[in-house]
C-alpha cells in the first residue's frame, strides 16, 4: 500500500504543479464555456490529469531503472491506464474545443452520423468505443478470465462506458472527482495494493491535486478529465474483478447511463437532501 499512497501524493503534487504552471493557456476564448450558472470558465483542463499521471509514471520508471524503489515498472497495467488517460484525454478535448451545445448526448451523434455527418461527439463516441477495445484487448494478459470476441466486446463496453457516466456526472463543480474517489475506495481496498492498485494511485491523486480549482470555479475538467477519469476507473475494474464480477459492473453502468440519457442527475441529486449537501460541499456559495 505503501507504493499506492505515494502514487497518490505525487499525482495531488504533479497536477498541482502543472495546472499552475499552464492555467495561462486555458485562458484561451477557444476554452472558456459558460458553467451551470452562466459564468465562463476554462474548460477541457482534465487534459492535465494524463500529464500527471505521466509525469509520474515517468519518474518512477527512471527510479525503477536506476534500482530505486521496490516497484518495478511501467508493467501493463500503468502503461495501459496511462494509454486510456491520454487516449480518452485526447478525444475528449477534441469535443470540448469542437462540440456544441446543439448535439449532446449519444442519440444526437447517432443521428447526425445517419444524416451522413460525424460530429465531433461522435468522433469520441466511435473513437472511445474502438480504443475502449484496445485498452482491453492490452489488458488481457492481467485481467482473469479468459479470451474471446464475446469476453473482449464486454470489456470494452465496461470501459467506453465508464468513459461515458464519467462525462454524465461533469454537470456541477467537483461532482465527477467526488464520485469517482467514492468509486476508488472500495476499489483501491479490492485491488489490495497489486498493479492496478498502484496505477490508480496517481490518477486519484492528480483528480484530488485538480480539485480545489474545480469546486472554486477556475476550472472544468470537460470532456477531457471525465471521460478520462472514468476509462482509468473502468480499467481499474477491468484489472482488478474477475469476469462474473466485470458483468455485473458492466450491467449497472449500463442502467446508469440509461437513466443518464433519460433523466437528469442534477435534479435528482438537488432532490435528496445528503446527495445535495455532498455535492455543493467545498464549492461556491450561490
């Protein structure tokens, strides 16, 4: 556990560190979106996540090369995790930069693909499901269970839509980083320190290192930290569950986005008094 605590807190100091360094960037007009009460604020800043997470990776395989430490590294699991950070980073921030407010949601991306267009949702939605494909098909040689087209078609859908409930919650500051460590905890206990215990690390910590920005308003994660945050959890589960469990997870993210697309998790949360008092917890007064 000890190398999954020190994940986390090198991840909290990359992000911290490189959002200051960068937050001048997303000054740009081409970033600033208006948030759930009309105020501009840059969006697609999740990007900084992937470089956390890298930058740590980073480090630690040049301590590991060099005979320091007792983790040695990358190993598939924190390569792959790495992948799906930058991967759904990358797809994401193409939306947030080039999507509209006029097609959201997945029915609206299907549309426009039957009218013969491809939109920029729809980039990250075909984009997101084939390298969800990827990342599971690499993950293979650590995850239990075995092969197949069937096997490797469920895994990928646990993380496309993992991907996508990550992006389902970024409705108010903070809220997916809150239910993605809600989420991380009982995980990061199942993982009980193995590989993919230890590639979570960072990711959690550089989501934490972002948090404060994103409840004070001086930033949205986008597309680009919640699709990303949502794959690592999803190959986290991915790694870490055998295949009857993956199923279940798969079911309920499933229902999830469903109801995702058919109600709205604001209302719902504003509705249940402890799920409201969680969720403006840390932010803003209004």
């Amino acid at each position: 556990m000890t190398a999954v605590v020190l994940g986390v807190v090198c991840g909290f100091l990359a992000a911290q560190l490189i959002w200051r360094m960068s937050a001048g960037l997303f000054k740009s007009v081409v970033l600033q979106r208006p948030n759930y009460r009309s105020r501009f604020v840059p969006t697609g800043a999740g990007i900084v996540l992937a470089l956390a997470v890298a930058t740590v990776e980073g480090g630690r395989a040049l301590l590991a090369a060099g005979g320091v430490g007792d983790v040695p590294g990358p190993g598939v699991a924190r390569t792959v995790i790495v992948a799906g950070l930058f991967g759904f980073g990358a797809l994401g921030f193409l939306d947030d930069v080039l999507g509209g407010d006029a097609e959201r949601g997945w029915k609206a991306h299907l549309r426009a693909l039957a009218a013969g267009r491809l939109s920029a949702g729809g980039v990250k939605l075909f984009g997101g499901g084939v390298l969800a494909l990827m990342l599971a098909s690499a993950a293979g040689s650590t995850a239990s269970g075995g092969g197949g087209a069937l096997r490797l078609a469920a895994d990928g859908a646990l993380v496309a839509l993992a991907a996508n409930l990550g992006n389902a919650f970024d409705r108010a500051p903070g809220r997916t980083i809150k239910v993605s460590l809600v989420v991380w905890v009982p995980l990061a206990v199942a993982a009980r320190g193995d590989a993919a215990g230890v590639a979570l690390g960072p990711v959690m910590g550089a989501a934490l290192g972002l948090l404060p920005d994103d409840l004070a308003e001086r930033l949205m994660l986008g597309d680009a930290g919640a699709n990303a945050l949502g794959a690592a959890l999803g190959l986290g589960v991915l790694l870490t569950l055998g295949p009857g469990a993956r199923l279940v997870v798969t079911a309920v993210l499933a229902a999830l986005n469903l109801a995702a697309d058919l109600t709205s998790f604001s209302r719902l949360i504003k509705k249940t008094p402890v799920l409201d008092r969680l969720d403006r917890f840390g932010g803003l007064r209004v």
